[in-house]
C-alpha cells in the first residue's frame, strides 16, 4: 500500500501552470442555517447514537483508481472555491480513490448560511479513460488544501500551504516552504496491547468565507469515529509560518484505553545517533529528529528520536504543560544530501490554551526500515480514564515553524552520538555503550576561559566508568560535549537524563534518552 504521507507529498505537485483564472462557478447545494454551536450540539447528538461508517460510493471504481490513476485528476485552479476573492487563499479539492475512499463532505459557509459544494467532474482534468467517470453522481471528495494567497509573490496556482487528506490528518508547510510531518484531529488507542487502533475520519468539512483582504481562514469540521465524534474549529493564519487556533469538542462513544489529544505523526528512519551499516547512501533521514518539552513547571527536555528493534512507548508526567512538539533542528543540507529537503521540513509545536490539567506527553515510537512509514507519534493522554459518555473540551495552537516559537534561555541539545565503549585504540568492553551528547548555546559561550561545565548524569540502572566534558575543537563559541560510557546488564530498557551546570547555574535544558541494551 503506498503510504497516506508519500500520496500526500505527489499530490502537492498536481496543480500545473493551468489557464489563467476564470469565473467558474461551483454547483452548490441548498443552503441551511450553520454555526459552530450548531456543530458541536451536532457532535454530541452523533456521539450518543451507534457508529456508521462513511458509505463508500463505489469500491470497485475507487480500488481502480490507483497510484498513478490518482496523480492525473488535476483540480482544476479556474475552479477552486474562492479563485476570485473574497479570501486571498482559493481552495482546491482532492479526488477520491483507492487509497483515500471514504467521501468528505465539503460546504461554504456565508451569513449564517451553508451549502455543500457538489462534485462536479468537470472541476477536474480527467483522462478519457480515468476510471473515475464511473463514479455516481456527487460521490465527495477525499479532502482539500488552501493554495497560497493570490496577490502574494508565488503562482497560487502551483503552491499550496495547508492540506487535510485522509481520516484526520492535516499538515501545513513552515517557514522554509516544505512538507513534512503531519497532525492529526485525534489519536485513538495507538499501540494498546488489546485492541486495534481506531482512526477517526473528518466526514464534514465547512469553510467560512472571509472578509476581503483577511489573512485568516476559518474552518469547521465533524470528527466521527467507533469510539468519539467531535466538532472542531480552526483558525489558520498563514504569516512567515502557519499558526492555527484549534478549538475541540469531543463526546466519547466508548471507553478508550490511550486517548491522545493534539497528536503529531513523523518519520525518523537514522540519523547520526545510530545508523546500520550501509543501509543508505544518506547520511541522515528523518522529518523530525527530537521531542521538544516544555514543563509546567518550566523545565526544558530534549529527547532524540529513535530507530528502535521494538515498538515503544515513553510517558513524560505532566501538569499544566507549556508546550511540546516533534522538532527538525538539524538544518545542514549537507547532512542529508537528497533532493526532496528533509533540512528544510517544518518543525510542529503544540501550546496548550488553557489548563490542560494532570497527563502525559506519550511518545510513540515505532521500527522502519525505509522513510515511506510514519513511526513516531507525540500526543497528550489526560490523567483521568476516557469513558465512554464523557465529554472533552480543549483548545491549543499549533505552530509550524522552522525552530521553537518560545526559545530557550538554556543551551540546546544539537546531537546525539552512540557507540561501542572504551577508548579508541583498546580493547573495547564488553557491556559498555558509549554516548557523546553536544550542547550549543550562549549559557557555554560566556563561560570563562578554562573553566568546564559539568555533566550532571542520572540513569534508571547501570554504573558509568568514564565521564567528562570538553569544548568541541570547532572554533564555535558555547559548543561543548558531553561523553560518558554506562556498563549496565541486562536488555531492560534504560533511562538517561543529562544537563551541564556550572555550580549552582543550570546551563544546558535537560537530554533524556532510553537505551535499549542489546539482548
């Protein structure tokens, strides 16, 4: 099966130099009356009915749809909702087809008023032959994407910024005009030992027409799944990055055993931490290479990314958190050396609105053995059990940017390096790992001449035989490593934790890491 992120990442490239914009009217459907409270009475009224799943149009023709059938039904931009004002952002349309068969409902939204936007073939280039002619009338759409504003310095007609394809994943471009990662409205039993995971589908999707020159878009959507149904409001601004404002509400059908709210989906495949013997010509592929925290009681975490030989899962405990989010900082083409820009993919931080109470930040983590799989997810899991019958209203703001949207005071964690033990040169022992963990910041560079930070080190289990920190001989000012080996046996997972300090001076936000020990 072709995977939902490399489908996602061609179909931004369907939208060719196309004819000069034109007055294409849309087919709409009758209007009725429609507001966000509206919405979310919806919502709780469908959650407390039995689920029923989307009713797919037509399988036979949707399984004919393929790959490469899909890539040729081009929306058309004479067509996008809005080509011609009054939002500065037109919206463009994705067909239905083998991998993305359940139909979303698409409605514009204007004094109080909606009306669904009909299917129309017409909208589309089609190849004579598509099997997509077969389809009933007004099957739906597979989803959407805002393109880029028309008065703004790109062809909006080839450049898109935000895209919602396939249950409830959506994913914006930063500030470096790249895909990557992706969010999702909600995470339902991810990796629970007993059940399946559920992926909940944005069925309806409702957008609101802006006043004329606005920079904000405001969509609605109905969230319906086997275990929740849910209403959610996002206001999108696209600035130097994107920023949306998401309002949520959601009403729980079952009882769910991880309930991950805000949810983020990478990929990390290696990097410079670890990587397998000749298993890519590239250096280092990966959208995200950390998780970023920030605590409610203000500490700065840093957790590389992993590879692992097993499916794991890392709860970090939490009250009211300031902020978390699956992280890009590597930056170095050359560190990546291909051509589809993984130094330039968006980092995604996640800010709490509000109180957000007792939980966890839970990190997924899941073995790959190519970049076409998305194995790693963040998300909060509240505290309290999700039953069946309660109900769950949150707000938050995600950010896709280049870096943090809230910078560090601390030196950051600019690399993790793992290896065999010992001193180069000697017999390695047995038992033994080996890590380098480097730091880079202004807490480094003002420290005086000839004094050194301290590693302070902390571990689940296990002795270290060897400790220290120097400045990396680079030439870059508050560039300092720090190396340790640990000795531990037995293949339990182990818990690191790392800071430099100088006295009493915290200088450095804190690494963690689990160690998997070989069996």
């Amino acid at each position: 099966m072709i995977d939902r992120r490399t489908l996602l990442a061609g179909a931004a490239l369907l939208l060719g130099s196309g004819p000069e914009v034109l007055s294409a009217e849309l087919p709409l459907g009758r209007p009725e009356p429609f507001d966000f409270e509206a919405l979310k009475a919806r919502a709780r009224d469908l959650a407390r009915r039995p689920y029923a799943a989307p009713a797919v149009p037509d399988r036979d023709v949707l399984q004919a749809i393929d790959y490469d059938a899909h890539g040729k039904l081009r929306y058309k931009p004479d067509h996008a909702l809005w080509a011609e004002g009054p939002s500065a952002f037109p919206v463009t349309f994705f067909h239905l087809g083998r991998y993305f068969q359940k139909p979303v409902r698409m409605h514009v939204v204007e004094g109080g008023q909606a009306r669904e936007i009909i299917y129309d073939p017409a909208a589309f280039e089609m190849p004579a032959d598509s099997p997509a002619r077969r389809l009933p009338p007004n099957p739906g759409f597979a989803g959407f994407r805002f393109q880029e504003r028309r008065d703004g310095p790109l062809d909006w007609r080839r450049n898109d910024w935000v895209a919602f394809l396939g249950a409830s994943y959506f994913r914006a471009i930063g500030e470096l005009y790249q895909y990557g990662l992706s969010a999702r409205g909600l995470a339902v039993d991810t990796v629970m030992p007993d059940r399946p995971e559920e992926f909940p589908d944005f069925t309806h999707v409702w957008f609101e027409t802006p006043a004329p020159g606005s920079d904000t878009v405001t969509v609605l959507t109905l969230l319906d799944g086997p275990s929740a149904a849910g209403a959610y409001r996002f206001r999108m601004r696209r600035t130097k990055a994107v920023v949306m404002e998401i309002e949520a509400s959601l009403h729980l059908r079952k009882d769910v055993g991880r309930f991950g709210l805000a949810p983020l989906t990478s990929m990390y495949w290696f990097s410079e931490t670890t990587k397998p013997t000749a298993v890519d010509w590239r250096p280092e592929v990966h959208d995200s290479d950390g998780l970023a925290l920030w605590t409610g009681t203000g500490e700065r975490l840093w957790r590389p990314l992993r590879n692992p030989p097993r499916t794991m899962v890392s709860a970090f405990a939490d009250e009211r958190p300031r902020g978390f989010g699956l992280m890009q900082r590597d930056r170095l083409f050359d560190h990546y050396q291909d051509g589809v820009y993984y130094d330039r993919r968006p980092s995604l931080w996640v800010e709490p609105l509000g109180d957000w109470g007792k939980g966890s930040v839970q990190l997924v983590e899941n073995a790959t053995d190519d970049e076409i799989h998305d194995n790693v997810v963040a998300m909060w899991v509240p505290a309290e059990p999700a039953r069946a019958g309660t109900s769950h209203d949150l707000a938050y703001r995600l950010h896709w940017v280049a870096d943090e949207p809230y910078p560090t005071p601390f030196a950051r964690c600019v690399a993790t390096r793992e290896g065999n033990g010992g001193q180069a040169g000697t017999d390695r022992p047995k038992g033994v790992r080996k890590f380098v963990v480097e730091f880079l910041g202004e807490p480094l560079a003002r420290l005086p001449a000839g004094v050194k930070p301290e590693a302070v080190l902390t571990a689940s289990r296990g002795t270290f035989p060897l400790a220290r920190t120097e400045a990396v001989p680079d030439d870059v000012p508050g560039h300092w490593r720090a190396e340790f080996d640990i000795a531990v046996t037995g293949p339990e997972p182990v818990e690191l934790r790392l800071f430099l300090r100088r006295g009493d001076e915290t200088l450095s936000e804190t690494w963690t890491y689990q160690y998997i020990p070989p069996a």
